[in-house]
C-alpha cells in the first residue's frame, strides 16, 4: 500500500473506532452540556461574523463541501450571518457557487454587516418563513439551475419545523450531496433543559423529525463518518446523504 492510502486507511480504522466508543460519545455529550453554560459556540467568528457553531462542526462542514462541490448552499436560518459567510468562503476557493440564507426575520444590523461583507457576492438572503409556498417557490427556481446542490437546515428546531423543512428541502438535494441537520444534539441534553425558555426539547427538536423523515425515505441514508470523527458536534447523526 502507498504512504497515502496507507495513512487514509490507518485513520479510517480509528474514526470507526471512535464512533463506536460510546463512552467517548457520553463524555463529549456531558462536555458540550457543561461548556454550553458559557454559550461555547458563540466564542467563534467566521471571516469577523459570529458563526454559533462547533469548530468541529465548520472543519466536518469544509471537508464535505471540498468533496461534493456544490454550485448552490441553501441555508435556513442566518441569525449573524456567520454561517452563510462560511459557505459563501468556500464556494469562493471552488471558484463557482451561490448561497441562498432564509430567516423569518433578518434584522437590520446584521443585514447590513452581511452585505457589505465581501463574500456578499455569492450570498442572496431571503425574509420569510422557510416552509412558506412563496419563500420555497423562490428557492425552488434557483435549485432546478444548479447541477448540484446542498442544504442545511438550521432554523426553528421544533420537530414540527424541521420535518416540514425536510419534506419540502430534501427533494432540492443532488444525489451524492447532503442535508446537514445541525442541533439534533437537543436530543441528547438533559431534558427540560430549553422548555424553559424556547419550544424544542427532548422528543421534540431535529433529531425526532430527522427520525420520522428517514423512516419514510429510501433516498437518504446516515453518514456516520463527520459525527464519528468530531464528537463533540451539534449534528449527531444529521448528516444525510442523498444516494438516489
């Protein structure tokens, strides 16, 4: 075997490994719920925007985007812009591609910061509700234009939302492409512990629609290889790949 295949191979051993250390798995649970006292993922800017994300998550993020080559991210959810800033930078390095960011409300100083940013060249932003007819109708125009095409769905987390999401989104992806679920971690956090102040909670958030949408589908399927690798990610198993 050459040096290269040899160190992939090597690596590949010990990511499987790791998914399959579920201790591993209940420590990083039991990290994320303590370091989430300080809001932890707020910590990171992407390009001078706050991203909210783990740098585990935006690394994973990078690796497949590098991989799948999309000409179009379809982002639900923009909040600071962070994010749609991230895919907008790295479509910038492929040299091709548009991000489309959705929110039901994009409030002005972050609409502001967002458009005088310079990858606001690759970034159309959208107000409204993600699930709204005349919002995905607009989305769904710019989809049948590109060749390939992703999705992240990281809006309101109730699992009412974001299988409704699913339902309308997932059609949008190219085969060998993803829907990327962040937050299905509120699954595994202590429950009670966002019902005082937000309407997601253990059996109710992205996981559980996740659960109900792959029930029903055939088309998509688990990639365990980033949430295996990182650990400590808002994603577990919410990385699904369109395989037909």
């Amino acid at each position: 075997m050459d040096p290269v295949a040899e160190f992939f191979a090597e690596r590949d051993s010990d990511i499987k490994a790791m998914g399959a250390d579920e201790q591993l798995r209940a420590k990083s649970i039991e990290w994320m719920v303590h370091a989430d006292k300080y809001k932890y993922t707020y910590n990171f800017t992407w390009m001078g925007r706050p991203i909210i994300k783990f740098p585990n998550d935006i690394v994973a993020q990078q690796e497949i985007v590098w991989r799948t080559k999309p000409d179009l991210i379809i982002e639900t959810g923009i909040a600071h812009g962070g994010s749609i800033i991230f895919s907008a930078s790295l479509l910038e390095l492929l040299g091709h591609g548009q991000v489309i960011g959705i929110d039901v409300d994009i409030r002005k100083h972050n609409r502001d910061e967002i458009e005088a940013h310079p990858m606001s060249k690759r970034i159309t932003m959208l107000e409204g509700s993600s699930t709204s007819p005349e919002i995905f109708e607009q989305v769904a125009q710019a989809a049948r234009k590109a060749k390939n095409v992703m999705v992240i769905l990281d809006s309101n987390h109730t699992h009412e939302h974001v299988y409704n999401e699913l339902r309308l989104y997932a059609d949008l992806v190219t085969v060998g492409n993803y829907v990327i679920l962040p937050d299905t971690f509120i699954e595994f956090f202590p429950k009670g512990y966002y019902a005082s102040n937000r309407p997601w909670d253990v059996g109710n958030n992205p996981w559980t629609a996740m659960q109900q949408f792959m029930s029903e589908r055939d088309d998509f399927v688990h990639d365990p290889e980033p949430v295996n690798k990182t650990m400590i990610t808002e994603s577990f198993d919410g990385y699904l790949k369109r395989v037909k």
